[in-house]
C-alpha cells in the first residue's frame, strides 16, 4: 500500500458523542483539498464506546486507523500515533477542533520548505481564543511558566500542529514525559534542536466540554512539569 503524504493523528478519550459525526466531517472538508492522507485515531483507555466507534469507522473507511494504548494517557497516545504514522507530514488535531484552515496553511509552509514544524497557537496576536475564561487563564499561566522556567520561546505548546516526520521523529523519540505535558516537552525540544518552528494564529472553538475537568488536571499538569524541568535542564 502506498504510504500517503499526511498524516493526521487524532488523540480520542471517551469521545462517542462527537467522534462518528467528527471524523465524517473531517473527511467531507478534506475531499476538495484532493491530499493523500490518513487520520489516525490515538484512542487512549475509554471507558464508553469510543474504541468501538473508532474500530467501525476505520472498517468503512480505508483511511481511517485506530490505535489503542489500552490506559488513559494522552501523551503516549500521541506519541504511538506519530511513531506508527505513515506520512511525510505529521498533523496533530484535537477531535474537537478539526481545523481544516490551520491544516492548508502548515501544509503549505512544510511543502515549501519553510520551516520544520507549525505550531497553531491561540495565544499570539491574531488568534481567537473562544474557550471559557479560565481555560484561557490557565493556558496563558501555562506558557508562562514555560517560558519562566525552561526559557520556551513560543506563545502555545498545547493543541494544533503540524510538522515534517523525518526531522522530528527523533525529537519525539528523545521526550521523557508522558500525558498532558509531552506535548510541551515536543515543542520545547523542537526549538533547542534549532529545528526552524513557525507559529500561526487559530481560532479555538470547542464543540463539547473537556473530557477533564481543569481543576482535576492541575495537579497532575505541576507534577509533571517539575518532571519535565528535570528532564529538559538536568538529562538534557
């Protein structure tokens, strides 16, 4: 079978309510853009029918895949998506956003030779953030502490991008921490590797509530910052 150019890798947790009418809207947006690609759905230790659903959708359509970690972990969900992807360009969507618009403008980039990786940030000038107050409050918080204690040099780490797989593959494979913080800890790497990382602006609208709730991810977000402190100034 012949690998397609992009890959689009989707982290699913206890989605049924969205992720059937999702992947079909996904796929309807993205037939006039003619591409060849993949959506790669990173199911992680649902407790509802999501891995179900997953498994249906990848049996109708041939694009489709569905991975299983088998336990609730975002991170190493998504990094087993990228790992098993088969694209030359990497897409890393949120099953609640699927924005096509930001999907154009990375590729774009990418296919040029621009840059390295595309970071869709929702806290640069231009973005519109549309989730609740605090939500953004606390991503804005965030990214500060990044910046405060790991000298990050964006705006966003969590969320959309995109990137090419060659050059970040060993990026991806050089991260130590897992769930919500590995995507930080991707980002992060991708800028000290001097690799050449693009921010755009989004606009983040989101189609349902949070599977987690915040106050109940905050805990485990500080643990595993201090974990990605060690990781970054102490292991290198």
């Amino acid at each position: 079978m012949t690998a397609p150019e992009i890959s689009i890798v989707i982290p699913v947790y206890n989605e049924e309510a969205i992720l059937h009418a999702a992947v079909v809207d996904l796929r309807e947006r993205l037939l006039p853009l003619g591409w060849s690609y993949e959506v790669v759905l990173a199911e992680n230790g649902s407790r509802d029918a999501t891995a179900q659903i997953g498994a249906d959708l990848a049996a109708k359509y041939p694009e489709v895949r569905c991975l299983s970690t088998g336990t609730p972990n975002y991170g190493a969900a998504l990094r087993q998506g990228i790992a098993q992807s088969r694209g030359r360009i990497v897409i890393c969507e949120e099953i609640d956003l699927c924005d096509t618009a930001f999907h154009q403008q990375a590729v774009r980039a990418l296919r040029a030779g621009e840059c390295d990786m595309v970071i869709g940030s929702k806290l640069i000038a231009g973005a519109q953030d549309e989730r609740p107050w605090a939500r953004h409050a606390a991503s804005q918080l965030y990214n500060g502490l990044l910046r405060a204690t790991l000298g990050f040099r964006g705006t966003d780490t969590h969320g959309l991008k995109a990137f090419l797989r060659e050059p970040l593959l060993p990026v991806v494979r050089a991260c130590i921490v897992d769930r919500d913080v590995f995507a930080s800890e991707l980002v992060i790497r991708a800028y000290r590797a001097d690799l050449r990382v693009r921010e755009i602006p989004v606009r983040v609208l989101e189609k349902r509530r949070p599977s987690i709730n915040l106050t109940r991810r905050v805990p485990h977000v500080l643990r595993n910052l201090a974990r990605l402190t060690w990781a970054i100034r102490v292991r290198g």
